[in-house]
C-alpha cells in the first residue's frame, strides 16, 4: 500500500482529534450560560442518582455532564428516560440554539473520528492480507 494513504489517513485521524479539542473549547462557554437554577433544577436528585450527581460534578467528568446537556437542548425527546423532556422551556432561545450547532457540530467530528478509524482499520487490514498472500 502506499505511504501516500497511510500519511492521509494519519492527517485525517489528527484532524478529527483537533476537532474534538476545538469542540470541547466551544462547549465550555455553554457549561458557563446555563442558568444555575437550571443546574440546580435538572441536576439533581430526582433525575440523577447520589453518584451519578457526585461523578459528574467534578472535573474531567463535568465535561460529559456538558455534553449530556448539549444533547437534551438539542434534541429534547432524548430526556425522556430521565423525565427531562420538558427542560429546554428553562433556557434561552440563544443557548438551546447554541446546543444544536454544539450537537451537529459533535456528530461531524465523531463520525469523522469514527470514519477515519474505520477506513484505517480496513486499510491496515487489506495491506497484512495482501502481504500473506
């Protein structure tokens, strides 16, 4: 196989990390606009278990919570097992917005990572095959 696409795909693969990165630096200012009586309401006890809410108060797993919050903004059916279908009423038309273009903005950069893995795998894959045989 030619260096040329293995060289592609390691660009590809650092690329989509470099998106990940740029991803959580423009998902902090959300973590910082929402409303801490949204916090206080919608990350508590009834939705959360006691350490689910102790897990996800701290740093680094405060990011997935972010996340989490991004999806539920975005897309509000996705709280129905938590009994959060009806918490995006308590912010901002700006910040549910900005959580829709976080949202899209993740699904391209994962499946972009998860694309790129998947095309190296094979790659990787069909040139070992080609070299045994």
């Amino acid at each position: 196989m030619p260096e040329i696409v293995y060289s592609y795909l390691f660009w590809s693969m650092m690329g989509a990390c470099v998106g990940g990165i740029a991803w959580t630096l423009l998902s902090l200012p959300f973590m910082f606009a929402l409303p801490r009586e949204f916090m206080q309401k919608y990350f508590s006890q009834p939705h959360f278990n006691k350490s689910e809410l102790a897990i996800f108060s701290a740093f680094p797993a405060n990011l997935i919570r972010n996340v989490m919050f991004v999806r539920l903004l975005a897309s509000p059916s996705s709280g129905k097992v938590r009994g959060l279908t009806e918490a995006y009423k308590d912010v901002s038309a700006i910040i549910r917005n900005y959580a829709k273009l976080l949202y899209g903005a993740l699904l391209f950069v994962l499946i972009w990572l998860f694309g790129t893995g998947f095309i190296m795998v094979a790659v990787i894959t069909y040139d070992n095959i080609s070299k045994i045989s």
